[in-house]
C-alpha cells in the first residue's frame, strides 16, 4: 500500500546518525519520517554505554550547540563522568561519560517522542523508490511505499551483516537484531563503490561474580563535569564508580594457543577492523612485547548487574573467552552473559559524497553515520545531524550548509571522508583537526549556536542561554581590561604573594590572568564582583591565556585564504617539498596544480599540506 501521508525528509534507522537526523530535519520544520527496525532500540548504544572522549566529546558538543540530542542524553543517562587530558591545554581537554544504557536509550526515545513535526514507524526498508537519478521514497519489508522528497540512510552495521564467534558466523545487524539484506542487494545493484568493514565487541560479565576488592577503583570526577551546554548535574542520575583490572601473560598464552581459531586470524574474516579500538587477539599479536593491557570494568547501567570489560573486544570462540576472562585478576569466577562477538557489514566509500553528505549518484539521497565508514557513536550523530539538515534543506529548496574544517570537527569529520575516503573504521582524534586551538570542546557552543539559530535547529530556551552566556563572556572580559591594580595596593600584594615578584608597574585584570601562574578566581575579584556562571569564568581564562595562539591560527586561516590564488611553478618538484606525506607528494605530482586553490581542492591535500607547499614557495624565492 502507498501511505496516505506525503514527507519531506525520511530517515531510515534509528541509531544515533538516524535519531539526530530525524531531530534535526523536524525541528527545520520539515515533515520528517524516522523508519526503524525496531522503537524499542531508538538511540541503542551497540557496544560501551560510553559517550565522548578524546575527539568525541568535542563533535557531541558541536552536535549540541547545534540543538541535537546526544549530548543532553549523555546528561540524562550518564552515571560517571570524567575530563580526560585535564592537566593538558583547552584544545585536548575532553568530556567522558559512561552512561546507563537505558536512561540513555530512554532520553532519546523521549526527545523523538515529542518532537513535532516527526513521525515514527516500526519496519524494515526493504527498498528504494528511485525515479531515474532521484529518489523519491522508500519501501518496507511489508510493501509499505512512504513517498518523500528526500532519503536519508543511517543504517549502521546492518548491511548484509555477518556475526562471528570463533569459526561459527551468522548473519546479523548486531546482537539480537536481523541483518539489513534486502536493502543492501539494493544498494549493491546501485552505482556506489562498496567494501565490507569490521568491528568487535567485548564479552559481558555478571558484577556479581566480580572480585571488586582486587580491582582499582576510578571514580568520576567532582565536581561532575557536564556534557550539554543547556545540561546541569541536577540532571545526572546517581553517579557510580568504574574499574581497572588487567590482563596477564597468562592471558596472552590463552589467546596465542587459539589464534587458529580467531576468524580474523583464520582469514574467514575479510573486513578490516578499528585499528584505535582493536580486539585483545590483535592487540596481544601486534604487541607481542607487552606483558599487559589494561581493562577497563565499566558498569552498563544502574539497574542491572552487567558489566562492560572495554580492552578486551574479541571474536574468539565462547570457551577462549571465557578462559581469558577467568585468567584476569578479580575476573577468576567471572559469569559472562554475553559472549564477545565481530561483526562485518557493508560500507560505501565517502568520496561518493558530497560535503552535504548527499551522494552524488542519486539525487536526494544521503548516507550518514558508519554506513560511510566511520565508527563511534559521536561520528555517527555528528554525520546524522548534518545529513538531516540538508535534507531538510534540500526539500525546502535551499543550499547545502556544512561548516568548514576550521569551523567544527564536523567540518574536519566531513571534509576527512568525502577526500580521502577510508579503508578501516574512521575515528576522530584532536590530532585530525589543523587548527584544534580554535576547536575546543568548551567553544563549540560560540563557534556553531549562532549558525544553527539561522538554520532553524536552535530554540528559543538554547538560543536564550547562549545569548546570555555570549555576552556575559563580553562584560566580564570588558569589565577584567578596564579593572585596574596598582602597585602597593592590598590587590598587588596578594597577587605578589602568589607570583613572588613584584607588580612594579599598574596592571588591568585581563592582563593578569594571562599570565600562567594566575587563574580567573585569582585576580577577578581584586576589583569589582567575580561572576558566578563557572562556564563564564572558563571561557575568560581560556580566552585571556590562549589569545596568542588563537591569534597566531586565525591569522594563518586567513592567509591561506589570501594565498589561495597563489602560482604553483610547472617545474615544482614534490619529492624536495619538505614536510609533506609521500602520499600527498604524489597526489601533487599527479595532478600538478596551477595553483594553491587547486592544490588544496584535491582529495587528500589538507589546510596544513597547503601551508607547507606555501612556505616552501617563499624558500624558493
Ligand atoms: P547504528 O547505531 O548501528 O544504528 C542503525 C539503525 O538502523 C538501527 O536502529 C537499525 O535497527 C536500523 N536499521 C538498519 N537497517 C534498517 C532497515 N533496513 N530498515 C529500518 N531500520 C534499519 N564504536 C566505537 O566507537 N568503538 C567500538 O569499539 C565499537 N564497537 C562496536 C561493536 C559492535 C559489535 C557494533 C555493532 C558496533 C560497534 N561500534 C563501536 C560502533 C557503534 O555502535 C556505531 O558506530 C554507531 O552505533 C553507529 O551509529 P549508526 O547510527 O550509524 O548505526
């Protein structure tokens, strides 16, 4: 049958590329459709209840200054939470939170619930209604026809899913939940280019059969960070402790004596895995030297007993892993619910996207999340939220929006894929991002709220909370460069006492906190009134300390800006530009550029790349 109702948008899965798609297109305005296998798994996380980290946590706050989900989720349902990198610079420094998978799963489900403008329907897409180049709707298993201006697919690991524990395979999107077959014969018989990828999952463990006494304790930290910007720890539930125990020699013989029947080992495993997330088998094979892993012993939830061991992913057979389990201190009498297992799934190669994520070959069609090759939930959302706004935009016949790679991780994440592609799980880490100073997981709310406020996927209660934090941040800064010291004032000999020099001269507050031993709460009430808003206080900090930096990125910005005009020589040889990947040496020597415009425009080139090709020039000179 052909359902009565027309769409706008339709989002196909309801993961985490799929809900924040499906939120995004509605809260456009867009009549917007999220068809899934299954409501009761929206927003289920497939592997560690764990949200953000290193890289992570700055795309989850750009997916929040941008009104998505994941991040007042993560407030919702996270039940330990820590900064990690804290001691480094803001540019490194990331929020991490272990959540309780159904508070977290629950949260989401509650936001698409009361999203107007979205419709929710439970079913498999079987198939694509696809009018020569252009989409125009989707078929389920059941021969439901949704019709739609636009498709978004975020399918994740369920196409043409196979399982495996040890040499046994089935297929599967993921534990408990069928493969996506039908659609993916779809997809294959469509002109995309498509690989497999693979992707694994520790074992569960039973608490109660955990010697917690010989474990170290890693308790969250306090005061509890926050993920939103509109999220406070009045909204966190009870906070728990996590664990750390580690494997032993005695663990890695296990593991050895069974690589034969590892199906990654055994080659029955063609997909090629996360190399920053990889499984104990090739951990313990590609660091033959180290006698020990850590394993992280993270609690899935409040209400339940199971645990998550992260460190020890595995496809090995049940009785492997059960022995590995058991030679772990404090794991000897361990129980495990769920057996670890490897999952391999289709992938389509990025570079057949555009930077809106729409593919190229099909009209009105985007892919989002780790159908295109990335893995993590943080990826996935960020992906999603980007794919639904251009759909929406697209039904609502405007230009594709995206921000630049020195704009968001999301811009680095997009432009990342669609230029290089990938060949094994993409991740985001700070070292991606070229001009990570101005990309702090604290600024993204600045770089991004006004942006999504335009766009029309930022209410009114963020766009208030924003505004009013924005121009807190303007007063107190102005307040800190007009607020005097003078030498020989109670003001100057406190600060005397903790530099251990002397003032000698009038300073502004401003000019005080910059200086390395002195923090916010150290000059700002010398004179006149501190604010209270400690989201305030660290915004001015990191402004005052980091104003050098930040000027010094932006500057180099806006000369590669300036600079895109520039001549590249016919006679340039590559192989003598210093500093430049072998790679790019020869992407460039392929494709001999005209100019740096050109050069920067070719797959693979990146913003720093361009800038080396640049010094290098004025060298020549
Ligand atoms: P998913 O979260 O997979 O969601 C896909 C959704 O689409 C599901 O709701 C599904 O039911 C629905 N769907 C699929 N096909 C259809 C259809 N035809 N019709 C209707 N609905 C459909 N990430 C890491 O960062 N580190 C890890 O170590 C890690 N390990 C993992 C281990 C396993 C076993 C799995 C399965 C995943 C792992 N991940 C890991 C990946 C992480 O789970 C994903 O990156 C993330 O969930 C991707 O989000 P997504 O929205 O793209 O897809």
């Amino acid at each position: 049958m052909e359902y009565p109702d027309r769409f706008d948008v339709i989002v196909i899965g309801g993961g985490h590329a799929g809900t924040e798609a499906a939120l995004a297109a509605a809260r456009m305005g867009s009549r917007t459709l999220l068809l899934t296998h299954n409501i009761e798994t929206l927003g289920q996380m497939s592997c560690n209840p764990a949200i953000g980290g290193i890289g992570k946590s700055h795309l989850v706050k750009e997916i929040d200054a941008l009104g998505g989900a994941m991040g007042l989720a993560t407030d919702l349902g996270g039940i330990q939470f820590r900064v990690l990198n804290a001691r480094k610079g803001p540019a490194v420094r990331a929020t991490r939170a272990q959540a309780d998978r159904v508070r977290y799963k629950a949260a989401i489900r509650g936001m698409l619930e009361n999203q107007p403008n979205l419709t929710l329907f439970q079913q498999a897409a079987g198939d694509l209604i696809v009018d020569g180049d252009t989409v125009r709707g989707v078929v389920t298993e059941s021969g439901v026809r949704f019709l739609g201006e636009t498709v978004v697919l975020c399918t994740g690991t369920f196409l043409g899913g196979v399982i495996h524990i040890g040499l046994d395979n089935s297929r599967g999107g993921r534990a408990g939940d069928p493969p996506s077959n039908a659609l993916a014969q779809r997809l294959r018989a469509l002109p995309f280019r498509v690989d497999r990828l693979k992707t694994g999952t520790p074992p569960r463990l039973d608490a109660k059969s955990v010697d917690f006494s010989v474990l170290e304790t890693q308790p969250g930290d306090s005061p509890t960070p926050v993920m939103s910007y509109l999220g406070d720890r009045d909204m966190h539930p009870r906070q728990v402790s996590c664990h750390i125990a580690h494997t032993n020699e005695r663990t890695h013989e296990i593991i050895h004596a069974n690589l034969d029947r590892s199906p990654m080992f055994s080659g029955v495993i063609e997909g090629v895995g996360p190399r920053y997330c990889p499984s104990i088998e090739d951990k313990v094979h590609r660091f033959a030297d180290k006698a020990s892993h850590q394993v992280f012993v993270e609690p899935e939830g409040l209400d339940t007993h199971e645990l998550y061991p992260n460190g020890i992913s595995t496809s090995l057979p049940f009785d492997v892993q059960l022995q590995v389990v058991r030679s772990i201190r404090g794991l000897e009498n361990a129980h495990i619910t769920r057996p670890g297992y490897a999952i391999e799934y289709d992938f389509f190669d990025p570079r057949d996207l555009r930077h809106s994520l729409e593919t190229k070959f099909i009209h009105n069609l985007f892919f989002a999340g780790q159908i295109n090759g990335t893995t993590g939930y943080e990826e996935a959302g960020a992906q999603g939220l980007l794919a639904g706004l251009n759909a929406a935009r697209r039904a609502q016949g405007l230009d594709a929006w995206w921000p630049r790679r020195d704009e968001a991780y999301l811009g680095v994440l997009v432009d990342d894929l669609i230029t290089l592609g990938t060949r094994e799980p993409y991740r985001m880490f700070t070292s991606r991002a070229e001009y990570r100073l101005l990309l702090r997981e604290d600024n993204a709310d600045l770089r991004l709220t006004e942006a999504g406020r335009a766009l029309g996927l930022v209410d009114e209660r963020r766009w208030r909370v924003f505004s009013e934090k924005r121009e807190a941040i303007e007063a107190e800064s102005a307040r800190l460069k007009a607020s005097w010291v003078q030498p020989g004032s109670d003001a100057a000999a406190r600060i005397e006492a903790k530099t251990g020099g002397s003032l000698g001269r009038e300073y502004n507050l401003m000019d005080l906190l910059k200086r390395p031993e002195l923090g916010y709460d150290d000059v700002a009430g010398l004179v006149g009134e501190p604010v209270s808003d400690e989201r305030v206080a660290e915004q001015v900090q990191i402004q005052a300390k980091y104003q050098g930096y930040i000027d010094r990125q932006q500057a180099e910005i806006d000369k590669l800006k300036r600079h895109e005009a520039t001549r590249l020589p016919e006679d340039l040889d590559y192989a003598r530009v210093e500093g430049l990947s072998n790679e790019i040496r020869q992407k460039l020597a392929e494709a001999r550029p005209e100019t740096l415009a050109q050069a920067s425009r070719i797959s693979g080139v990146t913003p720093a790349a361009v800038s080396i090709l640049l010094i290098h020039l004025k060298k020549r000179r």
